[in-house]
C-alpha cells in the first residue's frame, strides 16, 4: 500500500497543488481557486488518487499562510476523517520551517508550484507538527484571544510614540516623571492643559490646586510635587512656537488612539469571560491567572493530549534553550531559540509576571534567576518563570486538579 503526499501553495485567490507518492515520484501538479468549489474539486481529486494508487495514508499540508488556508485545511480535515478506506493527516506547517527545508535543495527557483512541491516532500520526510484536530470551542477563543493579543502588541508600540512626542513637549517630565503612571488622569491632564512656561509661571497655590483637583486630592504633599514638578520645568528644553501646535496634536490623537483600543480590549476581556464561564478549566485555580490569560493559554494549546510532557510543551511554546557545546567546553550563557508559538508564549510570560506576585514558590525562583541573570535580569528571570509554569500549566491541563499554593500545603 503506498502514501499519498498533498502539498498546497496557499493564496489569497488560488491554490497551488502537488500530489506525491512516498518515494518522491510527481503524480500530479494543478492549481483550484480559493473557494468552495476548489476545495470540493480538490478532496474529490484527493480520494480518486486514493483508490487509483492503493493508497494507506494520505497527508495533507500547507503552509500558516495568515488565514487564507484555513476553511481548506478544516473542510479537508473533516471531509477525509469521513473515509474509512485509508487514514489521513492534515498539517498546517510553520512557514519558516519549509523554507529551512527548502534550502536543503540546490538552486530551487521560486514560484508556486515548487512551493507546493517542496511542502509534499517535507510531509515525505516526515518529522512533521501535531496534525490538525477540530475544536470550534478553542477556534473561537482563539479569534478573540488574538485579537487582544494584537491590539496590545499596538498599544504598547503606540505607547512607546506618545512618550517620544512627550520629550519633544517636556522633556523633564519625560526623564524623571513624578508621577506614578505616565499615562495616569493626572499625568496626562499636565501634559494636555498646560506647557512647561505655564507651569514656571504658576505660583505653588495654583499649581497645587490644579494637581489636587485632577488627582482627586489622593497626593500625599501635593506641595512637594508641585515645586519638583516645576523644577523639571524651568530644566526642560523650550519647544519652539512652530513645533508647539503640532506637537500637541500629535499627542492627542495617539492618545486618542491609545484609549480608544484600550476601551476595545475591555470589550473583548469581558467577552473572553462569558465564554470562559462553560469551559472547564483549573488553571484559574492558580493565583494570578485570570480568565483572559487561562482562555489564551487555552486556546492555543487545545487538548493537551497532543504533548507527551511537559518538555514537548515548552518546545511548542518556544520556551527552550539551546546548547553549544564541543568537546570538554559547554557555555553557560545559551540562547532561547526563536520559534514555537508566539501567542501562548505571550499569554505564559504575562501570567508568569502575575503568579510571582502571589505564589511564593514562583516569587523565589524569579528572584534566584534576577539574581543568577548578568544582563536583562527582569527579562531573563520573567522567562524562565514562564518555562517554570508550563510544568504547573501541563499538570493542571492533564490532571484537571485544582493547584494548591506553597501556603496551604502540609
């Protein structure tokens, strides 16, 4: 019995196919629109190829082209589960990946056809991703979960423009902000209503006034703050007359901007909770992890069958090291390899940050590796606390216990 080898080049408008069989030999190249039709014109190609080639196996794969292969990849998915003549394999591959095993080759052109052939050839090989199983429930999580996870990855870029605008208007406040939170009602009412000659001008009396009155009276000595915020002022570069209007405006509109998805994450937060109230879940359970990140590491990890331990885990997150080692030499100082899957990696790193605020056991470890850490400490040790919850995560997924905290342990 022999294998059949789908490989598909994903378009916007059109597909490109090559059917393979399992020592390597073309048995067919052709290209079906990137529609209904097309993927009903390609399972029905699919199974006539089965029967014609005696085939035991069919493997389907294509590359994680955005979404434009993801109606084809779930109706063949579910189209060839309905056949019980051979098994089948669905693999959704990582683009970087096929163009890895690409260049095994020497002087491939680039085009669509050998892209689809290169992804037949690689399901050959073998050494492929887990295959695609159908979850609707984690699909639509997903699609909200990654949404979120993209309208933050805008604000703090967005963040990050408004503060450089912010130099340009005060850059005092900009380097030694007394405020708590730069982007606090009080902060910002500073930066929209006055200019830093205004505020060298203010007697302290008016300035206070207008700090308790925008702060809501929760300053400490808003007389302190006062002087030093006027001593930041008289500190600061003078903007030039022609830059100031620009300026202002340009901070208002990011501003604008910034709230505006930050109103739009709290929507989706609070969407992501009434669909997390039917799904059964203990990771909630850990201090730290509330609905939003439980749903985003859920949703990308699926049913946790798919991983062996918690090792295969880390690996699909990205949360592995590499090692360089020759002879009797092996170095300390390794990287963390650059693949896996970035969202629930992000969703591991931000509940990380929350649990060793909380839990003691992941306090004290965040602490060893700040302190081990040569450079970057917050960073590395945040990391590794993440790599250290994938454990905690794979055994509450797997065992569907409830975690009990270092405090409340015999």
């Amino acid at each position: 019995m022999a294998n059949l080898m789908v490989g598909i080049d994903v378009s916007l408008r059109s597909h490109s196919v090559q059917f393979m069989n399992d020592s390597g030999d073309a048995l067919a190249s052709f290209s079906i629109p990137n529609d209904l039709n097309g993927a009903e014109t390609l399972l029905q190609r699919i199974l006539q190829s089965a029967v014609k080639y005696q085939t035991s196996l069919v493997r389907v794969g294509m590359e994680a082209t955005s979404n434009l292969g993801w109606h084809l990849a779930h109706f063949l998915n579910a189209g060839l589960h309905e056949v019980t003549d051979f098994q089948s394999q669905v693999f959704v591959l990582n683009a970087r990946k096929v163009a890895r095993f690409k260049k095994g080759y020497d002087c491939l052109p680039k085009n669509d056809r050998i892209d689809a052939w290169v992804i037949a050839d690689q399901l050959r090989f073998g050494r492929l991703p887990h295959e695609l199983t159908s979850c609707i429930q984690y699909e639509a999580l997903q699609r909200l979960t990654r949404t979120r996870f993209h309208l933050m990855q805008s604000i703090a870029r967005d963040k990050t423009y408004f503060l450089n605008q912010v130099f340009l208007k005060f850059s005092g406040l900009r380097q030694d902000n007394p405020f708590s939170n730069m982007f606090g009602a009080t902060c910002l009412a500073v930066l929209q209503e006055l200019e830093p000659e205004q505020i060298v001008s203010m007697s302290i009396t008016e300035l206070v006034d207008f700090l308790k009155e925008k702060g809501k009276n929760r300053f400490d000595n808003p007389e302190e703050l006062a002087l030093f915020l006027q001593k930041l002022a008289r500190s600061s570069y003078r903007l030039d007359k022609a830059m100031a209007d620009p300026v202002n405006l340009s901070l208002s509109v990011m501003l604008t901007v910034i709230q505006t998805m930050e109103k739009e994450v709290t929507k989706i937060d609070k969407e992501i909770g009434k669909i997390m109230k039917s799904v059964p879940e203990t990771l909630s359970s850990v201090k730290g992890i509330g609905p939003v990140f439980a749903a985003g590491i859920i949703a990308e990890i699926g049913d946790i069958n798919r991983f062996d331990n918690h090792n295969a885990l880390a690996k699909y997150t990205g949360l592995v090291w590499s090692q360089y080692q020759s002879g009797e030499f092996e170095s300390d100082e390794t990287k963390r390899l650059r693949t896996g899957n970035k969202y629930l990696r992000y969703y591991l790193v931000q509940a990380a940050n929350l649990v060793r605020r909380y839990d003691s056991d992941y306090a004290a470890f965040y602490a060893k590796k700040y302190s081990e850490a040569l450079k970057h400490q917050h960073k590395r040790a945040l990391v590794l606390t993440a790599r250290k919850l994938v454990r905690l995560v794979f055994m509450l997924l797997k065992t569907n216990k409830l975690y009990t905290p270092p405090e409340r342990r015999d």
